[in-house]
C-alpha cells in the first residue's frame, strides 16, 4: 500500500459525497423526528 498522495485521494472522494451524507442523514432525523410527533398526538 502506497500513500503518495493521500489528500488527492481523499479530496475528490469526500467532497462531492459529505454534503450529500449530511443532507441524507437530515432528512432521515428530519422524518423520524416528524413520525415521533405524529404518533404522539395520535
């Protein structure tokens, strides 16, 4: 295993990816949050 470049190999990996991982677990927590309530007032 060679780590010549590990900042090139990271950077194209996680930039387009952790805006998207974050949205996406947003969303999750945003609709469970939103379940919970539901069925609370039920």
């Amino acid at each position: 295993m060679k780590h010549a470049n590990p900042v090139s190999l990271e950077r194209p990996f996680w930039s387009p990816l952790a805006p998207h991982a974050t949205l996406v677990a947003q969303s999750i927590w945003k609709n469970s949050f939103l379940f919970n309530v539901r069925e609370k007032m039920k």
